[in-house]
C-alpha cells in the first residue's frame, strides 16, 4: 500500500475516533448535570415541613411539582 493512502486511512479513523469522543463527552456531562440537579432538587424536598409544595420549572424537564405529605406517626397500637 502507498504510504498516503494508509496515513489518510489512519487521519480519517482518528478523526472518526474524536468525534465519537466528543459526542460521548458531551453526553457524559449532560447526564452529570442532570445527577447534580437532581440531588439539589432531592436535598430541597428533605428539608420542607409536611404539608408543603415546591414547583420547579427547568428548560430540560419541564415543570415538576413535589407534594411532601403528612408523617404519620407510629405507635403501640399500629
């Protein structure tokens, strides 16, 4: 084989390889934000009273309501 045709064939798998790259990156890290609002969202619900609602509005999920309800307390006679 002639030396140009196997460094254009090596160019282009290298290339190939980097975008895949690239994609798989920019999905890893919209995954990681998605975690980390998550968490935010999780550690805001553990801190409200019983009986209270959040509404929270995000370009990515739309409008998500959280209700926390009323403990109920157990006892003896349960």
């Amino acid at each position: 084989m002639d030396t140009a045709v196997v460094a254009s064939l090596i160019a282009g798998l290298g290339a190939s390889v980097g975008r895949l790259l690239v994609v798989w990156l920019r999905e890893r890290a919209a995954v990681q934000r998605l975690r980390v609002s998550e968490q935010g969202l999780c550690h805001r619900v553990s801190g409200l009273p019983p009986g209270s609602r959040l509404s929270e509005h995000s370009p990515g999920r739309g409008e998500v309501v959280v209700e926390v309800g009323a403990c109920k307390e157990v006892g003896p006679h349960d």
